[in-house]
C-alpha cells in the first residue's frame, strides 16, 4: 500500500506531461466540446481519463503514488489559474477568447466552422435563450467554456 514502485519525482514528471499535453489536446478541439457535453463527449472523457492513467503512474498503484499524482495536478491546474489571471496574454492562449457568432442578426458562419459548432446547435442554444430566428439577436457570443451567450434587441 505505501510502498512505490517508481521515484515520486516521476510521478511528478509524468503528472505534469500528462496534464499539459490533454490542456493542449482539449484546448485544440474547440470551446463547444468542453462547454456542451454530450453523452459522446463523457464516454470519451471517462475512457480518456482511464487511457492516461497508466502513463502517469507507469504501473505503480501505491496510496502514496496516487496522493502524490493527485496534489500535482490540482498544484499544477492552481498554476496556471493564477498565471492565467495575471497574464491576459497567456489567458488568450490557454483559455482562448470569446468570440462573436451573430451581431445586428447577421451570422458568422467562419466562427462557427473553427468553433465545430454546428446550426442545429445553435439554434437550439437560441430557443433556449428565447430566440427562434437570428434576426430576432442583436448579438451571440461563445464565450470560452463553450456557453453562447445572447443578446436580442429590445422589444417595443
């Protein structure tokens, strides 16, 4: 139960490339795959995370490799929330920017091809914000955790 089978200085390591490389991974398949999780999205979150598992703790299944493993990745996600706070500019690269889907009832379809984000998705993202024609919105952001928010013009 105590007893490692790999330096805890590896667990470290391996925690660390295993946590940057899926912040990568995440980051570049689009803001609507982490803000609008289908149940597709959690099969693959789950079987995801079971995959790095074993390339984290290569093999070692102590307590204290899996305490260590564990405080390396909330220290390291307690990081880069404090480097993303006090620099805009890699806030901008690991959190991206929102962006501008409809503004005056004109869509974008350029954003939403690099966001994958699909019409039937957003329409329904509309109705939900009570808004059934895009003319009808002023303006329709996909903010960074993947949610749209909207705007319409005001009603006479």
């Amino acid at each position: 139960m105590l007893d490692m089978s790999v330096p805890w200085w590896e667990l470290i390591v391996r925690g660390l490339v295993v946590y940057v490389f899926l912040i990568a991974l995440l980051r570049l398949t689009g803001k609507r795959q982490i803000g609008q999780l289908s149940p597709f999205d959690l099969v693959l979150l789950l079987i995801l995370s079971n995959a790095v598992q074993n390339s984290m703790n290569a093999g070692d299944n102590s307590l204290v490799g899996g305490l260590i493993l564990a405080t390396t990745l909330v220290v390291v996600n307690y990081i880069v929330g404090l480097i993303t706070f006090k620099s805009k500019k890699l806030e901008k690269i690991i959190e991206g920017r929102p962006q501008v889907l409809i503004h005056n009832g004109k869509l974008f379809e350029d954003v939403m091809n690099q966001a994958k984000l699909t019409r039937d998705e957003l329409d329904s993202t509309l109705r939900q914000s009570g808004y059934f024609e895009i003319k009808e919105v002023k303006l329709a952001i996909l903010e960074n955790n993947g949610s749209v928010s909207v705007q319409g013009y005001e009603k006479a």
